[in-house]
C-alpha cells in the first residue's frame, strides 16, 4: 500500500488562518515548506481518509486522482474532516464521472453530508454517491481491502473513529483524531489478527505528554499507544510510526520536530510525504 498525507495540520491549519502566535508567523516568514493544510490521507490512489476544505487543492496539488476515487472513510463529522459541500458538483454538469463514490461515516456524518448538500444538490447526481452509516468495532471488505473500525477517544457527542486498513497482509492504523484510548481497542485489534505495518498517530500537540481523558495527543501520548500496539502483539517488528495532525498550539516547525523524530524514533509527516508498506 502507498500512504500519502496529503494534509498534515489540525483544524485551523498551519499557519493557522486568523493567528498571529510566533510559530504562525515564522511559518510565514519561512514559507511553503512550513505550511499545513488541513489533514487528509489517500492509500493507493482507491481508499480516502477524511475529505477537508482543501480537498480540491490537494488534488491539482499533489496530483491524485480523485476524480477515479471509490473509496471515502470519514473519522468524524468535524469541519476540517468532512467538508461535504463539494460532493454536489460530482455529476450534472459538473463532471463527467464513471462509478459510484461510496461514502463511510458516524451517524452524525451522514447528517452533515445531508446538511451540506440540501440546498444544492442535483438529482442527477446523488446517483453517483453512497452514503453509508457504520459505527465502531465493525469489519467489512472494500475492493480487496479489509476495513476494522474503531472507537476514538474524541467527542463525546458522536463515535468519532479510527481505521484499519489492511491489504496484502500489510496493515495501516489510522489513529487520529484521538487522545489515548482503551485496552479494549487493542485487545479488538489483536481478537482480529490485525498487524500493523505503519500507524499515523495524532500528535496534535507535539512535544507535549496530555494523558488520559484529552481528546488529542503528544508525544508522550503517542510514545504510550505505541508500546500497546506491541504489548498486544498487533504491531509488526518494523513498524513505521509516524505523527501528524499537528496544531499551531504545539510548535509544528520543521526544526522543532525533527528533535522529537530523533528522540522518540518516529517520523514527522508533512504534506505530500509518502510512504509504503
């Protein structure tokens, strides 16, 4: 599987659209290499994670072929997550499209995607979209991939959740947006003979440890959930951890996150990265 992070920032981006902290501001002054769009993430040009504002960008940006995606996984209903208003154009006059986008969501996401796109929305094009409800701890086969959902610790208003996505018996964990979650997790992960080859761990908060209760991570966070994945046994020898999704709150310099990189042995995404398992 190829992993490309398309975006790598928290909701308001990095810089962030309305700050003038000092980390925003010297993310100006160095320019684009800094800069983080909202977070979204494609595996094998089949299999989206998330569907930000910046989705359009992404595209022509870093050349993905979005219009031949079949495949769209949303954590949850967050605006920098699932911008749903873009799906009206998928057809009429808009485009010219072969194949239906599935579309897989919390409950509260299939409500925003009819928010979203009610006042808008061509009967011509609804036929080229399936929106369809799943809730954590299911498992179900996507075009040759196996797809395990799980709880995130993020919201306490919808069931906010995290992805496996396994092909070829090469694994992807999806662990963001989450702070730390329980063992029951793992243990569901370890039941289903899961092994993890690459997991994205949210590290909103860069050099900071959280603990228990927050519903984003740091570094020490992320340094915890990793030990479990190899405590249950579900992560590859190997494993590649790699942290995103960072806000401007914690410091996302490039500078600053290479030290924790090379403390913690993790690699620190920025847009337009790939890698492959």
């Amino acid at each position: 599987m190829k992993i490309k992070y398309l975006g790598t920032g928290a909701a308001e981006g990095f810089p962030a659209i309305f700050c003038k902290c000092r980390y925003c501001e010297e993310a100006r002054r160095i320019g684009f290499s800094e800069f983080r769009t909202r977070t979204q993430v494609y595996i094998d040009d089949t299999v989206c994670i998330d569907f930000p504002p910046e989705a359009y960008s992404n595209y022509l940006r870093a050349g993905i072929n979005l219009p031949d995606l079949s495949y769209l996984l949303v954590t949850h209903s967050h605006m920098d997550h699932f911008y749903a208003h873009d799906f009206i154009l998928r057809g009429y006059k808009y485009a010219q499209v072969k194949g239906v986008l599935n579309i897989y969501g919390n409950s509260e996401v299939c409500k925003v995607f009819a928010e979203c796109t009610r006042r808008e929305m061509k009967e011509q094009v609804m036929p080229n979209l399936s929106v369809n409800e799943i809730k954590p701890y299911m498992e179900f086969e996507l075009g040759g991939y196996r797809v395990i959902t799980l709880p995130a610790a993020h919201s306490n208003v919808e069931d906010a959740i995290l992805y496996y996505i396994e092909k070829d018996g090469a694994g992807y964990l999806h662990f963001y947006d989450t702070g730390r979650v329980s063992d029951e997790v793992f243990a569901f992960l370890a039941e289903k003979r899961a092994r993890v080859a690459l997991t994205s761990f949210d590290c909103t908060f860069a050099d900071r440890t959280l603990g228990y209760g927050v519903r984003h991570m740091g570094i020490g966070d992320v340094a915890a959930m990793r030990d479990k994945l190899y405590d249950f046994g579900v992560a590859a020898s190997d494993m590649k951890s790699v942290i995103t999704h960072f806000s401007h709150n914690g410091n996302p310099l490039r500078s600053n996150l290479a030290k924790i990189e090379k403390e913690y042995n993790v690699i620190a995404a920025y847009d337009g990265m790939q890698l492959e398992i």
